[in-house]
C-alpha cells in the first residue's frame, strides 16, 4: 500500500519556515533558561570562586541558536535560488562564526583574567566547559563543507548548531527539568543528522536505529528522574542532594538511580547501553558520525559528572533524622553502578573491537571501550568533594581534557574516511584504508596521529589524558584508604572499585593497541588491492599511486587543526 507524497510537507521552503520556528523557541529556551542555569553553576557549581556572573551566558549559549535561525533565514529569503555550492558555503560560513566568535571570547575572557588569581578558577572552569564543544562542532562542519554533497545545506548546518546548543546547555544544568530538555534537545537534532542522507539506506537504518534506541533511554531517564522528584520533593541538584542525605537508602531509590544510569549509560555509549552506537557510526554520513562521536559525548559525560557529584556528596542538615546515617551521600553503595558500566564498557569495547573488520564499527566499538575509561574519571570526580578529604582538585579538568582530546582524534578519523568517501574511493572495510599513504601522504599522516592518539602513544594528548586519569584514580584510592573519616563511610568499597578498575582499564588500553594497529598497518604497510592483479608487485605498486585522492581545502584544514591540537596538548598538558 502506497501512500500520496505531499508537496506541502516536504515542501524545502516549509521545512526551512519550521526549522525557523523551532530556532526561534530554542533562542527563548536559552534566554529563559540559561541565566538560571549558569547562576545556579555559578553559586553552586564545582571548582568556581570568580564572579561568573549571568548576563555571560550569552555570548557562549546563545550563539549557536542565533546561528542556526540566521541561517536559516539566510537561506530561505536571500539565497533560495543560488547554487548549491553558494548555500552551502554561506551556511557554513554563518555557522562557523557562531561557534568561533564564543571560543575567541572565552579565550580573550581567560587571557585577561589569568593574571588574577582569584578569577583563575573562573577562568579555567569558563575554558574546559565552553571550548570543548564548540571546538568539535568548529571542525565538523569545516569537514562537511569539504566533503558532502548536501541537498539542503542550510537545514544541515542548523540541526548540527541545535545539537551543539543542546550539548552546550546540558553542561550547565542545574536541575532536572533544564537538563531533559537541552538533552533533548541535542537527541533530536543528532537523530535527523544520523538520517541525513536520504540517498544511502545504511543512513536511514542508523537514523531509525538510533532514534528508536534514545526514546526509550529518554524515557528510563524521565521516569527515573520522576521517582527522584518524588523522594526528595525538588528538581534542583542541589536540594535533591540534601533530601537525599537526610534519608536511607530504599529499594525505591535504586530503582531511580538505575534507571537514571541507563539513561545516561545510553547517551555516552557505555554497556550494556551500547547497542545503538555500532549502527549510528556505521551508517550516519562521517560528519554526523563524527559529531556524534565527540561534541555529544562532551555533553553526555559533563551532564553524568555534574549529576553524580552533587548528588551523591550531599550534606545533612543538623537536625537530620537519624536515618541519615545511611544515606546514599553517607555510604558507597552508589559506586557500585560505576563500578558495573565501567567493567562492562572495557570488556566488551576491546573484545569486540578486535573482531571488526568494518573501519567505523571499529570506531564503536573503541568508543565503549574509551566509555569505561571516561566513567573512572567521572568516578573519581564525584570523589573529589566527598566528605573524609579524597580530593583531587584536578579531577574535573582532567575529565574534560580527556573528552576533548579524545574528540579530536575521533572527529580527524571520521574527518579522513569522509574526505575518502567524498573522493569516491571506498572507506568501510580495514582493507579499504591499504596503501593509503601512498594514495595520500596527507591523510596517511593524520590517520596516524589520531590513531596513535586513541591508542595513547607518547607525546600525543591521548596519553596523557589516560596517564593523569589513571594517576588520578590511584590517588583518589590511596587517600581513601588512608583516610581514617572517609574509611568509615565506605571507602573500602571505595578503593577496592578505584585499584581494581584501574587495573582492568591498563590491561585493556593495551589490548586496544591491536586493533588500533590494525588499522595503521593497512594504511602504512599493505598495499591496495589491483583489480584482475593477482600477486604481480607492479600492478600493485600501480594501484597505490592511481588513486590519488585529493583533500578539500576546508576538510584539510580542520584535519591539520586537530592534529596538531593534540600534539601541543600532549606535549603542553598545563592544568
């Protein structure tokens, strides 16, 4: 049975109206919403003593949504009847001053408060909050300016800074209610992307997948963020925290906590919660792959990190009930759901990583396995605060550089296939990649730095991003257990969860070397494969040199940029 196509509905003019529309409410949710948000950080926030005051939230969450509307507009009203190519240098050009005039803000904000030490910490908390995202988000759409070739450029380059919007905002939530919607917010955009292209059904399949998989996480975490509402009676961090340090753990509290944590295990890929992320990475166009990868994972563990440490380091008022002996803030059963994802994401991640044949199922499934090393570091984040003294005060910044060097390297990988793809030579397969530094000298260079990155190869920063969160997970133990207060408030279970999911991630980054040496070796020793060549060298030699593939100027840029960010933040890992 076949249905009637609607020319109104899939009218470009009415979608680009929409789109508008939709721009606009989002630019209201953030002036409505983001003074708020950014205040209660500001007040309540970790790691900030500066005077972050309100009317900043502008420049840096806003922005994006100004963006996404004027190019819309921009599209809809002046350039309806250019070419292509004109649209979509246009919108790339309106989303990429969104994004960079908020990074050269926030970087002339640190410069001039630097030399105050009083407005340090606010500084610094302003840098690895904001750059991050729009950083990744900077450089995915410089790759899709190089590399796809889109029907309706402007709709693309709006969804993508909706979803940076969404992931911006979710970082500055303060409550429940703020954090669903920007969560939201950001799902829905990331969805449309994954589905893009209406021309490959791998990426209709990864749209569907993925948008099937996030409405049902979204509604474990809203019913677990229900049930939260209804035991402490507030939707604020904060207060939730308090009401919960002043009651016992009850069978209904887990209930919330582990719907809450498969709800957040979903949006940063972490198992058993994984299952949408092999289809998405395999099947989304590289540029949206790419965002999903990285900007959306900033978010989703920032969101997790600032939920876990405020929730479960509450404090009891005086005159608490005597129940508050054995809250969930006073004890350390709350580590244990930590302790779950994090032994699930580096086992599973590194064991089926090393049977992917498929580049970007690969890439998957080494997501999972960097998930498990990501939520040790928001473990020991959450610990920073807690009552008895095991404090790291590095551990927030040291999780947001972990994020942003590995996003990096994940959107210059994604970033090297979509520059293949968009050459027309294929980029799925580990044999697709052979005798890519012949092919391309370019590309074979970068390919390495972000593969040497994600494997954590010294000087580059995904080294010392593993080495300062694993140092940091060991301190954290070390004062636990040494800590006569925090001993007897479950540090225990504590550092026993610290020592032995240190251990296991170790011995998994050096199972992922394998697999990640896979890939190199396909592109730096074998040769490409000769059509009707057999064995015979020179046919061989011949197909390595015959498929040049030139790089787009813009693709080439953002890939230059990334790759030398991480080798400067490896070799200049200044906190």
């Amino acid at each position: 049975m076949s249905f009637p196509k609607s020319d109104i509905i899939t009218s470009p003019r009415v979608v680009k109206t929409l789109l508008s529309v939709f721009a606009f409410g989002a630019l209201l949710l953030c002036a409505g919403g983001s003074i708020d948000a950014l205040d209660a950080f500001v007040r309540h926030g970790s790691n900030v003593n500066g005077p972050l005051t309100p009317p900043l939230a502008f420049p840096f969450l806003i922005a994006p949504a100004v963006g996404a509307l004027f190019a819309l507009v921009l599209d809809l009203v002046w350039l309806k009847n250019a070419a292509r190519l004109t649209r979509l240098r246009a919108a790339t050009a309106v989303g990429a001053i969104s994004l960079a005039v908020p990074l050269l803000v926030a970087i002339g904000f640190v410069a001039a408060m630097s030399s105050d030490p009083y407005l340090i910490p606010c500084a610094s908390t302003l840098l690895y909050l904001t750059c991050p995202i729009y950083a990744l988000t900077l450089l995915t759409l410089l790759i899709t300016a190089g590399t796809s070739r889109l029907e309706n450029p402007a709709e693309h380059v709006a969804l993508t800074l909706f979803a940076a919007a969404g992931c911006q905002w979710m970082l500055f939530s303060g409550n429940l209610l703020f954090a669903f919607v920007t969560l939201e917010l950001a799902s829905l955009s990331l969805y449309i992307l994954a589905g893009f292209d209406k021309r490959d059904p791998r990426s209709a399949e990864a749209g569907l997948k993925y948008f099937l998989y996030g409405g049902t996480a979204a509604a474990f975490l809203l019913f677990g963020f229900s049930l939260l509402y209804g035991l402490t009676g507030t939707i604020e961090f904060d207060a939730m925290a308090r009401a919960l340090a002043e009651q016992p753990v009850t069978p209904l509290l887990l209930v919330a906590l582990a719907m809450v944590f498969a709800g957040f295990g979903y949006k940063v890929a972490a198992a058993p919660f994984h299952l949408w992320a092999p289809d998405a990475y395999e099947g989304a166009p590289a540029p949206s792959a790419a965002l999903i990868a990285s900007a959306s994972k900033v978010a989703g563990f920032g969101l997790l990190a600032n939920f876990a440490a405020r929730l479960f380091n509450g404090t009891a008022s005086a005159d608490a009930p005597a129940g508050a002996a054995a809250s969930i803030a006073a004890r350390a059963d709350w580590v244990l759901f930590f302790a779950v994802l994090i032994t699930a994401s580096l086992l599973l991640g590194n064991i089926a990583a090393l049977a992917q044949k498929n580049v970007r199922r690969l890439l998957a499934y080494s997501a999972i396995a960097h998930a498990g090393v990501l939520l040790l570091a928001v473990l020991v984040s959450a610990l920073s605060n807690k009552a008895g003294g095991v404090a790291d005060g590095n551990a927030d910044r040291t999780l947001f550089y972990y994020l942003f060097t590995y996003g990096l390297a994940t959107v210059g990988a994604f970033g090297v296939l979509a520059v293949m793809e968009r050459a027309g030579a294929p980029a799925r397969n580990l044999r697709d990649l052979a005798g890519l530094w012949r092919r391309s000298p370019f590309l074979g260079g970068t390919l390495l730095v972000f593969i040497l990155s994600l494997a954590g190869i010294p000087p580059l920063a995904g080294f010392m991003a593993k080495f300062l969160v694993f140092a940091g997970a060991l301190r954290t133990a070390a004062a636990t257990t040494a800590n006569p207060l925090a001993a007897a408030t479950g540090g225990t279970i504590i550092s026993g969860v610290l020592y032995a999911a240190t251990l296991l991630a170790i011995a998994a980054s050096v199972v992922a070397l394998y697999y990640y040496l896979q890939i190199l070796k396909q592109a730096f020793i074998e040769d490409a494969p000769a059509a009707g060549a057999g064995d015979n060298a020179a046919a061989g030699d011949a197909a390595n040199t015959a498929g040049a593939i030139k790089t787009p100027l813009s693709a080439g840029i953002a890939l230059v940029l990334a790759a030398a960010l991480l080798v400067v933040l490896g070799i200049w890992a200044t906190f």
